[in-house]
C-alpha cells in the first residue's frame, strides 16, 4: 500500500502534510523492513536486547536525534529527542523477544535451533513502526512545519519485565504532553480496551539435601515447599474475585529424584482488571508462600520481578487517532500472501476470519472489560494522556505468543502491518502538533479518569529485574 487510501478526499495543509508523511514512510519500505527483519532474526530476550536497542538508536541517530542511552539504569533503554519547546510527543517503542518460539518464517511449525527465543508479540514490529512514525515527524520539525518535540522511548523488556516503570520512575516522562504506542495483532484498530494490573515475583525455597531412600528424614524439600504453596494458591481461586488470573511456573525443582532438593523456585503472576485488588491478592499469594516454608520446615524469600497497571483509556485521542487509520486503510495481501496465511490459519483448532479481514478497520468502540494480557503501557497511561492502536501484522485470527505470530512477523504480512502503524501514528502526531485544543481535551479527560489516584509503581522501589530471565 502507498499513502492514504482513496475513500476520502484530502483537503487542508495539514491533510497534505499527513499525505506526503505517509508517502515518506512507504517510500522508506525496504529499509524499515530490513530494520524490523534484523531484530526478528536477533530476538533478543528482556533487558537483553543490546543488538537490537543499538540498531534503533543508530538508526535514530543518523537522523539527527539526540540519544540518551542506558537510561533508569537499564543498559537496553534510551531517550532519543528532537526539536525544542512544546507540545513534546512521546512514542512508545518495543523490541524483546519471548523465551521458547524460535521459529522459521514458514507456515508449519518449524523451530530454529539454538536459538532462545522468538518474536512471538511481534515487538521487533512495534520498534520499528515507532522509529519510523518518529522520524517522519522529526522530518516536518526540521522542514519548520512543525513546532514542537518529538520524542521515541526505547522501551525494554515489556513481556514481564515491566521496563517503562523503571523509566517512569526516573521522570523520563515527566515533559510528555501525549504518548503514542501501537501493537501488532491480527485486526487494524483502536485500543480501547483496558489492560489487566499485574504484579508477578519468583518465590525461592531454601531445604536441606538428603539421600531420598537412604536418609530422607534428614532432608527438608524445598520442592514439597513449592508444591505446598501452589496447592494452596489453587485452592485459594475459590475465594478471589473472579476476573483474577494466577498463573505459576515452577522454574526449579531439583536435579535428581534420589536427591532431596534444597532449592527450588516458582514463578507467579497475578492479575486483575483493578490495581488495588491486585495488590490485595498478591499479599495473599505472598501468605500461602511464608505458610508452605513454616509447614516444610524451609526458609522462603521472593523477588518482586514486574508490577503493571491498567491500562487508563483516552477517547478523545483515539476517536483521532482512528480517523487517522481509516484513511490509511488496512492490510492487502498478495496472492502469495494469501496462501501463506491460509496455511497459518489450518493450523488453528478455533474459527478465524478470513485473510482479507486484514484489509478492514475496526469500528472504534469502547470495551467494558479489561483485556487478558498486562502491559506497562498501563503505568504510562497513568502519567501522560495515552493512546494506542493494532496492526494487523499477523494472518486473521492469530494468537500473541504462538509460533504462527511469530513467523507471519518475519515475512511481509507482518511488514505491511508494521507500516500501517508507523502511517497511523505519525498522522496522529501531526493532529498533536497542529492543534492544541485536541491536546487540552486529551489532558482534561486524563485528569478526570484519573481521579484523586497518585501513581505508585506496583513493583515498589526494586531496581530493574535486569537477569528475570535466567
């Protein structure tokens, strides 16, 4: 696709300047997909991801962004800014990969090896949509048809490292007037559902080892600790509120089943669309660990990993940003396109839609229920008026976190979605910059859903959980 779609007219400086921005972005398409290819092939996983930070802030910095890196003491994160005065717009940029999907650009399962992850969110799309939506504004700030500062924050580790609170804890959005972000997915639309609060820890159980048959008595299992706390936290579900989400990995278990182990860690995440019910059955959680070490007779201590809030929607700049979508357009694949996401959707056990759902945009419409999954762009809406959006870079119907998502982002499906967000968003940012009145109303309907609430980070004052992956 090249710029706007032809079921509107354009009319207005500010709609040519949106034309010729999109027309800057697609004509920039085969180096932006090699950027987004790159970081695919790297998946990098959180608070790791060195290759693919550097090539994002090189990137920027060729365009003349001033670049701040290794920012909230995370050797991965970075600020890269350009203009002066304001309004300042933020946009949001991932690229961490997830452990356990390494896999081939094919339409069948087909694992790489060695490899310790894969783009199974599809973050190497979302940073490079985002560099690319940044410098097409910074373009029109260098031309003097904006005034202003646009700013791209590279976000670390968001799949359960909760890199932007450390960020927010270090001010870096203190300045922001609006923050925009997108997500890849399998629909082109508005994010106008919430997201569910998070908190998550690793619970460490300390034993004494013993020969099993020989000498048990002499033992203390740090794995029976384990299996105590998550029987308990599994009895507990019938006494929580329902829209609770726990789940748990026990991470280690010991070595040998004629060793007793002394050590054995679980890894817990507890979910709920409030914060503070949140905070309340994590406690709870954190009770039934200090009760399985009393009854095992070992020592427990956790380690909080990550903390997320809700996600605070913003009508006001999505009913914006949507029309910003709708003259973009959506996804057109070609034949060959086609048959490879006819491929990737026979392998689905659900009903899908069909691939040229790609092609279509979501009526904007307000959910009344949060979303299954967590994202520390939650913590962000609760400081600065957010806003957000899907690209459909996967084939129609499929799944965040599976092997078909991440081999549709490495082929041009998740490309062409890539450059739908990156149009989007710098068409949103141009509204931003070019009429001030959109950012007050954003402002005053932030203050209002916010309330008396003053934002606190859920995961407290730990420094960044830089090894959460080990």
């Amino acid at each position: 696709m090249a710029g706007f779609s032809q079921k509107k007219k354009i009319a207005g400086p500010e709609e040519l300047m949106k034309k010729e921005t999109s027309n800057g972005i697609q004509a920039n398409y085969d180096n932006y997909k090699n950027i987004a290819l790159e970081i695919w092939n790297n998946a990098e996983l959180g608070y790791k991801e060195t290759k693919s930070s550097a090539l994002l802030q090189e990137t920027l910095k060729k365009e003349g962004f001033a670049i701040e890196a290794g920012v909230a003491e995370i050797p991965t994160a970075f600020v890269a800014t350009y203009g002066s005065g304001k309004p300042v717009i933020g946009i949001l940029a991932e690229y961490d990969a997830l452990p356990g999907l390494a896999q081939k650009a094919v339409p069948e399962k087909s694992a790489i090896e060695g490899k310790p992850g894969g783009h199974g969110c599809g973050h190497h799309l979302f940073g490079t949509a985002s560099v690319a939506a940044g410098i097409a504004i910074k373009k029109l700030i260098a031309e003097k048809k904006l005034i202003g500062t646009i700013k791209v924050f590279g976000c670390p580790a968001e799949e359960g490292g909760s890199g932007k609170v450390y960020m927010i804890r270090a001010g870096l959005f203190n300045d922001l007037d609006v923050a925009i972000h997108w997500h890849p997915g399998a629909e082109n639309g508005i994010t106008m559902m919430s997201a569910l609060a998070n908190s998550s820890a690793k619970f460490r159980f300390y034993g004494l080892s013993a020969h099993a048959a020989a000498s048990p008595e002499r033992g203390r299992s740090s794995l029976d600790a384990v299996e105590s706390m998550d029987y308990m936290v599994n009895m507990m579900r019938e006494h929580i509120p329902q829209e609770t989400r726990i789940h748990y990995v026990i991470t280690q278990g010991g070595k040998a089943p004629n060793v007793i182990p002394d050590f054995a860690e679980v890894y817990y995440y507890v979910r709920h669309p409030n914060k503070d019910q949140v905070k309340e059955i994590f406690q709870r959680v954190v009770t039934t660990a200090k009760a399985a070490a009393l009854g095992t007779e070992t020592r427990m201590e956790y380690e909080v990993i990550g903390g997320t809030h809700d996600l605070l929607l913003n009508k006001t700049l999505a009913e914006a940003m949507q029309k910003n979508l709708e003259k973009v357009g959506g996804v057109q694949y070609s034949e060959e396109e086609k048959t490879f996401a006819k491929k990737i959707q026979s392998s689905f056990n659900f009903p899908y839609p069909a691939v040229e759902y790609s092609d279509s945009i979501t009526p904007l419409k307000i959910e009344t229920n949060a979303g299954g999954g967590s994202t520390d762009v939650g913590d962000v809406s609760y400081v600065v008026p957010t806003v957000g959006m899907r690209a459909a870079t996967w084939a129609p119907g499929t799944p965040a976190h599976s092997w078909q998502a991440v081999a549709c982002g490495g082929t041009e499906i998740g490309t062409k979605g890539m450059m739908v967000a990156a149009k989007t968003m710098a068409m949103t940012a141009i509204d931003l910059f070019t009429n001030p009145a959109l950012i007050q109303k954003s402002k005053d309907e932030f203050v209002k859903a916010k309330g008396d609430y003053k934002y606190e980070a859920l995961l407290g004052t730990r420094k960044p959980a830089l090894n959460y992956r080990d």
